[in-house]
C-alpha cells in the first residue's frame, strides 16, 4: 500500500514541466560557477599597459623595472595620446604617466605623483578585475621604492617611506572621462546605486508571478474559472483585470521591498559618495523611465504569466509552472551584476535583450552613462511583448481550452454533442 502511495505522488511530481525548470536553474548556476572559476586565470594574467617616462631619476628606473616585468607593455614612449591610443588598439588597461621630477620630489619630502588614465570596458562586477590587477601594480612600486628608501637610510617622513607614490586616476568609460576616479572605485559605486534594482525586479516577477500562476490553478481546482468565464464579460476584460489588479500589488510589495532594501544597502554605502560630483547622477526624467520601464515589465511578466497559468491543472501543477519565470529572472540578474551589457558576447546579448525582466535592470546604470537609446529601446520592446502575450492570453480565454482541458478532448466533446442533436 506504502508502495502504491509512493509511486502515484511519484508520477504525479516527477513531470517533464518539473523537471526542466530545475536543469535551465542548474545550467544557469553552472556557468556563473564557469564565470566565477575564470576570475584566477585572468589574476594571473599580466595586465596590458603603456608607459611614458619623462623622469630620469632612480626611482623612475625602479618603477620602470617593476611595471615591465609584471606587466605587458605595449607602448613606452613620450607621447602621451598616442599611447593611450595604442593601449585602446591592444585592449589594455591603462597608460600609466611618470611626469619630470618624479625621483626628485621624493627626495624632497613630497609624495611622487603617477597619472593612470584607465580604460574601462564594463561596470559588472566582473569587468574591473583586470583593472584591479593594475592596481596591483601600483602597490608593487611603492613596495619596491619604499625598499629602495630604507636601505638608503634617508632623513626622511616615516609615512613618506611607506607611500612613496601618489596616484592621479582618470577613467574614461563609454566616452565620458572621469577625473579622480579608478575603474574600480567607479564599479562600486554604480554597482552601489544600480544593484537595487536588479534584485527587486528577481523578487518582484517570483512574487506577483507566483500569485497569478498559483491563483489560476486554484480557480480550476474549485471551479470558480468556470464560472467567471460564463459570466457575460469580455474574455479580454478577464485578462486584463487579472493582470493590471495583480500588477497594483506587485508595485506596491516592490515599493516596500525597495525601500526596505535600499535602506540595507545604505548602510554599506560611505557618505561621502556623490555621484553629481562625476556627472553620473539622474534627474525626475530619468527616474520617470526607470519607472516606466519597472511597470511595463512588471505587465510583461505577469501577461506571460497567465499564459502560463491556462496550463495549470491544478494548485499543485501552478506552483511548478513559476519555474520558467524565475529562470528568466535569475539569468537577467546574474548576468547584469557580474558583467556589463556591452561586454557580454553578442548571443548573450541578445538573449538578455529578449528578456522583457532584464531592461528595468539595466535602465538606472544606463542612464547614468546617458545611453538614452537603450531605455527607450527596451521599453517599446517590452510594451509589444506584452501586447502580444496578452493577444495570446485572449485567444486562449475566447477558445474553451480553459474549460476542456485540450484540444483533443474538445473535439471529442464536440463529437459526442453533436450525436446529441442528431
């Protein structure tokens, strides 16, 4: 009897529509443990650089002799320009600049100044790593200068000996040149701003997803679909009630989300960030597309989500169906904390693009950078996925699909009426 009971919850559970979710969760799990494993390979790889010497010193030769051997250098010239156009051409990192005097001013009590104009490539997570290793870098010169200074036994400030060196960073990223800041401090602070809204929209489409789905089982589980559908209402009234009242509480349990999560991550942020220093902060009109672009695929997922929810059989097969929207949700925000749209290969570019959760994630670092194009792009795009599936939503609610079950039971109970009336 145990055994009969254990193979019929068995064959109820073990489906193809369980079982599918879990595997597209596993490979997504799966490459960003690929992703997460390469970050030691690219540690070890040497950064690409360029060098322009203008001092002639012996702490520029000590500098030199540590940049050429822990990184590779692809430019070593005078011109500064032009090395930074030839560390672009090579992909590099950055064009490091020891000006005159360098050797002279550490003599002289004064911290000896190297300008680092820095090429970045992506705000992700995964995107400074090479520029972090370049820092590195920077550390090994002031190591090997402070060693140089000890043996030398000079009159000089304790705190001087210790950081010889001072940095002048200049980041240009997606063609705006930020003063005063590395790729690295940049990715925090972005990723500081930004990574909010990735993890509310996740939650979000789980949480609004799960009700529609779950609720639809549950109404054909009791019945009370059927009865909704012989009502004298639009079908496309039906569909588009379901969703605009599920959306209204999926914006209200984000703005609580958002609000509770933001105030977590305010407490990691330093208070002294101030993005309007850099030109990176957003006006109303950028937190009016932000909005526009959460509601509309807010309306998107939950428009695919009663598509969804017309297979459910039941309660128990609902809760299953979920499974494909958080996979969605899960590849878009993985993918957008740990890279950046434009350094991401073009396949998986344009996945990301097709998801219509992905868009509201990307929408606040994009606007930062003044990438109006692609807001507003992904915008129309959501609005017409959503259009769509709510087209296909009301095909589904006018046919008696909900009512049979399946389009051959349909036209078996199409059969048997018809021998009725003859």
């Amino acid at each position: 009897m145990i055994g009969n009971i254990i193979k019929k919850e068995f064959k109820e559970l073990f489906l193809i529509s369980t079982l599918l979710p879990i595997v597209v969760i596993a490979i997504v799990f799966g490459s960003v443990g690929n992703v997460i494993g390469n970050v030691g390979e690219t540690l070890k790889e040497k950064p690409v650089i360029g060098i322009v010497d203008m001092d002639d010193g012996n702490f520029s030769d000590i500098a030199m002799s540590v940049l050429t051997q822990n990184a590779k250098v692809v430019y070593n010239g005078s011109d500064a320009e032009g090395g930074l156009e030839e560390v672009r051409k090579e992909n590099g990192v950055a064009l490091l600049v020891i000006p005159e005097n360098f050797s002279q001013n550490i003599y002289a009590n004064h911290p000896g100044e190297i300008e680092i104009y820095w090429i970045m490539k992506g705000a992700g997570m995964m995107d400074s790593i090479s520029s972090s290793v370049g820092e590195g870098l920077i550390q090994s010169v002031n190591q090997e200068i402070s060693k140089n200074l000890i043996q030398q036994d000079s009159p000089l400030d304790p705190a001087l000996v210790l950081n010889p060196t001072k940095r002048i960073d200049t980041t240009f990223f997606k063609g705006k040149e930020i003063e005063g800041l590395s790729p690295s401090q940049l990715s925090n602070m972005l990723n500081s701003q930004s990574i909010v809204i990735p993890i509310v929209i996740m939650m979000l489409i789980i949480m609004a997803g799960s009700s529609v789905i779950s609720s639809m089982g549950l109404e054909k589980e009791n019945k009370t679909l059927e009865t909704l559908l012989t009502l004298p209402v639009r079908r496309s009234h039906i569909v588009i009630g379901k969703m605009v009242g599920s959306a209204l509480v999926g914006m209200i349990m984000a703005a609580i989300y958002m609000l509770g999560f933001s105030r977590y991550m305010s407490s990691f942020q330093s208070s002294d960030i101030n993005l309007a220093n850099f030109g990176l902060s957003l006006g109303m009109p950028d937190y009016l597309l932000v909005g526009i672009s959460l509601f509309v695929a807010l309306l998107a997922g939950l428009s695919l989500c009663i598509v969804l929810g017309t297979f459910a059989k039941n309660y128990r097969s609902g809760q299953t169906l979920i499974f494909p929207i958080t996979a969605l949700a899960m590849i878009s925000m993985f993918t957008i904390m740990f890279k950046d749209f434009d350094t991401i290969p073009l396949a998986l570019r344009i996945l990301l693009f097709a998801i219509p959760f992905s868009h509201p994630m990307m929408a606040m670092r994009a606007l930062m950078l003044d990438n109006y194009w692609l807001v507003i792009g992904g915008i129309a795009y959501t609005a017409v996925f959503t259009v769509i599936m709510i087209w296909i939503a009301v095909r589904i609610f006018n046919s008696d699909r909900l009512l049979t079950g399946s389009v051959r039971r349909r036209v078996a109970l199409g059969k048997l009426a018809w021998g009725f009336r003859r």
